[in-house]
C-alpha cells in the first residue's frame, strides 16, 4: 500500500513513495531508464556517424573530380575542422 496503511505503526508499515521498494526505484524503473539512456547514446552515436560519413563523401567527391592536391588538401582541412568543433 502507498504511504502505508491507516491505523498500523510505522514500524509495522513504513512510509515510501507509491512506486519504490523501501525507497528505491522499482527495478523496472531502473530497467527503463537504463534502456532510454542508451537509446539517447545510441541516437546521438548514430548521427555522430552520419556526419562523419558525409565528410568523408565530400572529400571523396572532391577527390573523383580529380581535383589537385591543393583542392583536396584544403577540403581534407575544411571537414576535419568541421569535426572538431562539433
């Protein structure tokens, strides 16, 4: 019973939020939270990727024209610069 039980001692009958076991997170909660934290880090993980991956088409694109060195170079500086300040 949530918040103990009328007429029974608190001895008897402790007071703890609805949803706890002695005043920790049900195990399910935690199961749920755990889950949703790496769903986040996966998410994040996943578009981390994505980015780097159009980098590195650009740069290729640069790199199928057959572009000089310097063209290259300065692309190969531009979207490293770019993944650093991220």
């Amino acid at each position: 019973m949530c918040g103990g039980g009328r007429g029974r001692s608190p001895v008897l009958a402790p007071v703890f939020p609805c949803g706890t076991l002695d005043g920790r997170e049900a195990p399910y909660e935690q199961a749920v939270d755990a889950a949703r934290a790496e769903a986040r880090m996966a998410t994040r993980r996943g578009v981390r990727i994505a980015v780097e991956q159009a980098a590195l088409r650009r740069v290729a694109t640069v790199v199928a024209r057959a572009a000089p060195p310097e063209e290259v170079f300065a692309a190969v500086v531009a979207e490293a610069g770019g993944a650093l300040e991220r």
